[in-house]
C-alpha cells in the first residue's frame, strides 16, 4: 500500500505527512498544479436503487411511530484495523434498511413536521479540488475512490442530501425531543448527549429490530439471491475437496470466500469450515485444521449480498463422498429432526414450534440409542439432550445473519409466525471427542443441516432447497459434482 497520502487537508491546517512519507512537503507549483486540468465526472440523470420504494415505506413507518421526535439514524465510521489501515466499512443495519445507502460517515435525520417528518441523509460529498482533499487526504478520491456527489445521491436514494461535516453542529442547536440508534458514530452521540435518554434511545433501536422481522417483496428477492450464491458456493466446495485435503481447511474457507466476493458483497459471517472433530465446535472459524478422508466436513456459509441481506446454510459432507455406517446413522437423526422443524414453520403458529418439534426428534433418538434415560418427556423438560444438541434450532435471518436479535421476547421467541418472515431451521448433534458418556465410535463426529425458510401465506418455501439434505440425496450430488 501506498503511504505518501496526507492524513488531513486543508487551506486552514498545515498538510501533515506520515512520519516517514518519501516526500517532505508539497510546493506551492504542484499543489496550484492540481487544482485544474479535470474534466467534469457529475453524473447526471441517474436511476434510484432498487429498494428506493421500499425504503421510502420504511422511514413512513418510522415516522408514524414517533411522530414530533427528531430521529437520527448514523451509518457508522472507518475502523482502524493496524495502524494506518481499516477493516472494510459495513453501514449499521438500521441505516441501510432505512436508506439504502451503503457509505461510511452518513447520517439519516427525520426531522418532525406538523404533519410527519421530513427526512435528510447527510453524506460526505465528492472530494473537494481547491483544497487539495482529493488527493493529499488518505480518504480522497484517489486513494480510496470517487464518492458520489450530493445531487447524484439524492437520485439515487431518493432524499434530499446535505454535508454531513455540518452536522453535529446543527445537532448541538437542536430542540425538542430526539432519538439516536447509539453505537455506531460516536461524534453524533457527542452532539446529542444532553438531549436523548438510553431509554427512548433504545426504543427506536428495538422498533427497528421489530419492522424487519418481516420481509417485504424486494428482501425476500435479496434472500433468495444471497442463498442461490451460497448454493454455488458448496457445488466449488466439493469439487475442490481433494485440494483441501492436501492443504487444510483454509482452502475450503478461500474457495467460499471467492464466490462471496465475485457475486456478492462479502460472506455474511465467518465461515465455518469444520472438519473431522472441528465440527463438534459450533463456531469453529479458525479454520487450519486438517481434512482427511472418512471425516465428517460441516461447512455453515452464507453469502451476503449488495444490499447486504445474507443466507445462512449448513451441510455436513463426506469428504470422501460416503458417509460410514455410524455416520449415516447420526446425519439421518438430525435430518429427521430437521424435517420435522421444518413441518412446523407454518403462518399463525408460534416461532419456538420448529425448535420444540426438532428437539422432540433429537430426545427420542438419544432416548432410542440408550445414551439418556427416558421417558423422552422427561428429557425434554430437564433439557438433558442439550448436551448433545447445545444449540436453539434456529433464528431469525435477513441483513444480520441473526436478525432483529433487539426485537421483544414476546414479538420474536414468543411471537407468532406471519406471511414474509425468514428463518433458520438449523438441528444439530454434536458428539465431543473426550465425552465418555457415548460410545467411541460416536465421538469426534459433530451433525448441523441448516436451511432458510420463508414463511408464506399458505405454509413455507425453503429457500436452500437447491442444496440436497438427505444423505442419500448428498452422496448422489457430491459424486456428480466430482464426477
């Protein structure tokens, strides 16, 4: 990387140079030089987003909640990984749901009207010349790329765009009440911090949680992409499951992470790549451990997209294509439960009754292999086939793997299933390698079969269903695959 940039910019400042930048200064010819000679880049006419409609809808909601609040919704700010270099930007969910708007440092304002709200995104415009920003800042245009311009995000998302850099001033000046969704952009929770409470301030945060808990047309689109992807994702898994087994499972964490990458945004989460007794650690993302055959391989990936909506999708593969005898055992019981769960995901039941009806498939079978003492409801109320199963059998997914996670107990565990809600149906059993209470041969093998399910009006739609799950269905694929 590069390290002669400037860390500020400036008429009024002196131009700082890295301590050890080759250059010592900038003479007065070279920066006169560079404020001309650029041809006119605006772009004009340009079409809104995608989701521009749907965003709209969004902030109309919000406004109707809270009406006479002023709302103030940051995307959030650069990170510093090292040093002088920063973790790759992700704009904070509320933000992005509510805007569309993917770019560090915006700030999304409703300011309350006698009849509403009227809502601003406040953004860094492009690049400034006169100055010398665009290219003596480490954040200019030509160290990090072009921005768009205010009139060109105001196309595109379809609000009115100011300066941002002039916004925590106006904040300070503010009357009246206000809300903030904290935890993202601290110099605007500066601005406001004797103006807000957390109380109220986590109000609009669970609110926001809350209206993602169902999807509309466009998300559901977004799902659907993200999981197609992912399914492309497993297919270049298994076909390079003899390189991974020379190398580790690094290889097989790479060879995701390129499909991620070339169709989508990112991966939404890290990747877990377990293999052999890895798969026993639910989240197992150091990924450096070996790949052998006659192992188990649980891979749990998704692919996030543009928009940032993600898929979250589980398969636990032979690597070398045919699952042994205790295996298959092991993987048909969690498929059984898995298919139950599934069953039950169904418009005006309750969320937690594909957990109840997977579990009550995983009890029976550790009641059935005389690894826990019966009666199976005696199990299930003592929780005792946790220790073999660990985790819930799901969650809500969307733009955070584990969506609307601020949302009320009542509205999300203990609520009620609607038309346009996305989730995990995810049983596993996982046998530790030291656990002396099952047989030897159980140990060190680690089952999770994970698909994302939309509920419809009539019952669900398995979004994943492009990826097999019965372990007949999974040898037939990966023998395809390799054949």
């Amino acid at each position: 990387m590069l390290d002669e940039a400037a860390d500020e910019a400036g008429e009024e400042e002196p131009i700082k140079q890295r301590k050890n930048g080759l250059y010592p200064g900038v003479s007065d010819e070279l920066a006169e030089n560079m404020k001309s000679g650029w041809a006119d880049t605006e772009l004009r006419g340009l079409e809104p987003i995608a989701q521009a409609e749907y965003t709209a809808a969004r902030r109309a909601a919000l406004s109707a909640r809270f009406p006479g609040d002023r709302l103030v919704i940051p995307a959030g700010n650069l990170k510093t990984r090292s040093n002088d270099t920063e973790y790759a930007f992700r704009a904070s969910v509320e933000y992005a749901y509510l805007t569309g708007n993917l770019t560090e440092d915006g700030v999304l304002v409703l300011e309350p009207t006698s009849d509403g709200h009227k809502a601003t995104i406040y953004l860094l415009p492009r690049s400034e010349r006169e100055n010398g920003e665009f290219w003596l800042s480490g954040q200019g245009e030509l160290w990090v790329g072009r921005r768009h311009s205010l009139a060109e995000a105001e196309q595109l998302y379809g609000i009115p765009a100011s300066d941002v850099r002039e916004l925590a001033a106006a904040l300070k000046e503010a009357t009246g009440p206000v809300r903030v969704v904290r935890g993202y952009d601290a110099g605007i929770e500066a601005a406001l911090t004797d103006k807000v409470t957390a109380e109220r301030d986590e109000e609009l945060r669970v609110f926001l949680s809350e209206a993602r808990l169902v999807k509309d047309e466009f998300e559901a689109g977004e799902l659907q992409k993200a999981v197609d992807s992912t399914v492309r994702g497993f297919e270049d898994v298994v076909k390079v499951l003899d390189k991974a087994e020379a190398t580790s499972e690094r290889y097989i964490e790479g060879t995701f992470f390129l499909r991620a990458r070339v169709e989508g945004n990112d991966i939404g989460y890290g990747s877990i790549c377990a293999a052999g007794p890895h798969a026993c650690t639910l989240h197992w993302v150091r990924n450096d451990g070996p790949v052998r055959s006659g192992d188990l391989l649980l891979l749990d990936a998704g692919v996030e997209t543009h928009t940032l909506y993600t898929a979250d999708v589980t398969r636990t593969l032979p690597i070398n294509g045919t699952y042994t005898e205790i295996q298959k055992k092991i993987y048909d019981a969690v498929y059984e439960a898995q298919e139950a769960g599934i069953a039950a995901v169904q418009p005006g039941g309750k969320f937690r009754d594909f957990h109840d009806a997977a579990q009550h498939v995983l009890a029976e079978k550790v009641v059935e292999w005389g690894l826990v003492e019966g009666p199976v409801e005696r199990v299930l109320e003592l929780g005792l086939q946790r220790r073999w199963t660990l985790h819930g059998t799901g969650h809500m997914l969307g733009m955070d793997v584990h969506d609307c996670a601020a949302a009320r107990t009542e509205t999300y565990v203990e609520g009620t299933l609607e038309p346009g809600m996305c989730l995990t149906v995810e049983p596993g059993l996982y046998f530790q390698a030291d656990d002396l209470t099952v047989p030897e041969e159980y140990r060190g093998i680690g089952v999770r079969i994970e698909d994302d399910i939309l509920v419809t009006e009539d019952g669900n739609v398995n979004l994943s269903a492009g990826l097999p799950r019965s372990s007949d269905e999974v040898e037939a694929w990966m023998a395809s695959l390799k054949g």
